[in-house]
C-alpha cells in the first residue's frame, strides 16, 4: 500500500476513536440523566398517590355530610 493510503486509513481511525469516546460520553450522561428523571417520577407518584389518598378520603367525608340545601 501508498504511504498516502496508509495515511488516510490512519486519520479515519482516529476520527472513529474519537467518535467512539464522544459517544460513549454522551451515554454515560444520558444515563446520569435518567437516573435522575426516574427519581422525579418516583416523587411525583408519591405525590400523586397521596392526593388521591386524600380526595378519596375528603370524598368519603363529604358522601355522610348533608348538603347545604337541606
């Protein structure tokens, strides 16, 4: 092989090794990232879980009361 051939096969290596290790960095960010999205939804069913809890318990509360009316 040309010494230019073995030149261009070396410069496209380099640039897939640097592909490949920008890559690898966004992965490892996009998963730093889910981690923490997870943990928002964990918290936001908590809450949700406890608003339905007490709708639930307001809506019972309110079905043995009387209605203004009477």
């Amino acid at each position: 092989m040309s010494e230019h051939k073995i030149n261009a096969i070396e410069e496209t290596i380099a640039h897939q090794e640097q592909q490949i290790a920008d890559l690898s960095e966004m992965v490892i960010r996009q998963g730093d990232e889910v981690s923490v999205l997870k943990k928002h939804i964990l918290k936001l069913e908590d809450k949700i879980e406890v608003i339905e809890t007490d709708s639930a318990d307001g809506l019972s509360d309110m079905a043995d009361q009387k209605p203004p009316h009477y």
